[in-house]
C-alpha cells in the first residue's frame, strides 16, 4: 500500500476537498439526511462556497491526505465553536476520505495530524459533533480516544431534524503523537 501523506491544504486543493466532501456526505450519510438536500450537493457549488471562504490567516487549519499524488481526505481543526468553549478547546470540524479509500489508513493518519496540531495549539481538549446514526463515524472517534460526553443537538433540515452527539478528548498529559487505533 501507497504512503499517505498530510499536508496544509492550498487553495488549489480547493476542487479535490470539495469532491472528498461532497461524496464523503452522499455516501457516509445515505438514508440518515433527508436525499433532497444530498442530491442538491454538487462538487462545483462546495467549491464555490470554499474557494471564498478559503483564507490563509484564518485559525482553522484545513489539511488533506495525498496518495501518489491524489487528495484522498481532508480534516479540518479550529477553535472550538460551543458555547462555554475556552481558548483551550480546539475542535475537530471536518474529517473525511473518498468512500473507497475508508478503512486503508487516510483517515487515521488525518486524525495523528489533527491530534499533533492541537498540541502544537495548546489546546487541552478537542471536541466535535457527529450525525448520532453514523456507527462508522462513531466507532472511529472512539478508537480514536474520544468519548461521548452527553451533548446533543438537533440540525433542523428542512422539516427534517437530525440528531448529532458531541464527543470529546482530553488532551492533557497525551504525546498527540500516538496514532489513532483502528
């Protein structure tokens, strides 16, 4: 199997994040959000929407994984967004693959990227949200040293609403070194 390798996301990756993105959520969150707002997904309009965003002072930190030359994933680590969150809380807003390239380490070594990073942040903890139904999203958080904490939320779409839970990991005394299980 082919190294992957991390690296800072650039502005001309902004085409191929968009496409991990896009198929990541037509593929990993089928029949858990409603297939209208899946279908109305296009790689061309997250693009769009990315390329604006896209800023190099900015304190989210996108990177991708490259094999052989290929953007395969993409992560994306900040401050974290939650009310009552300290400057010392970092958060996990992004974490995705190709859906054929889950399960051959892309993930894993985003998540030792994102995990070195929120050291080198001095952050102590780092949260995120994830779709409560997505069990393989889940499953890897934990492997990955994350717990749930008890935080729910509901993301109204349409008249749809979709429950998402919040899980955590306590950085503190950890190398950020050490890679995610699984």
């Amino acid at each position: 199997m082919d190294e992957v390798s991390v690296r800072d996301m650039t502005v001309e990756d902004v085409p191929a994040v968009s496409a991990v993105r896009v198929t990541g959520w037509k593929t990993a969150y089928a029949g858990m959000i409603p297939r209208e707002f899946l279908d109305l997904m296009t790689v061309e309009a997250d693009s769009e929407y990315r390329r604006s965003a896209f800023r190099s002072d900015s304190p989210v930190q996108n990177l991708v994984a490259e094999r052989d030359g290929t953007v395969v994933g993409w992560a994306a680590l900040g401050p974290c967004r939650d009310e009552g969150c300290t400057a010392l809380d970092g958060e996990i807003y992004a974490l995705y693959a190709l859906p054929d390239a889950i399960g051959t380490g892309i993930g894993r070594a985003l998540m030792r990227e994102v995990l070195a990073r929120a050291h080198r942040a001095e952050f102590t903890t780092l949260r995120l949200w994830v779709l409560e139904a997505n069990r393989r999203a889940r499953r890897f958080y934990e492997r990955a040293g994350f717990h749930a904490d008890g935080g729910r939320s509901l993301w109204n779409i349409g008249l749809t609403s979709v429950p998402e839970v919040s899980y955590v990991r306590d950085l503190l005394g950890d190398s950020g070194a050490r890679p995610a299980a699984g």
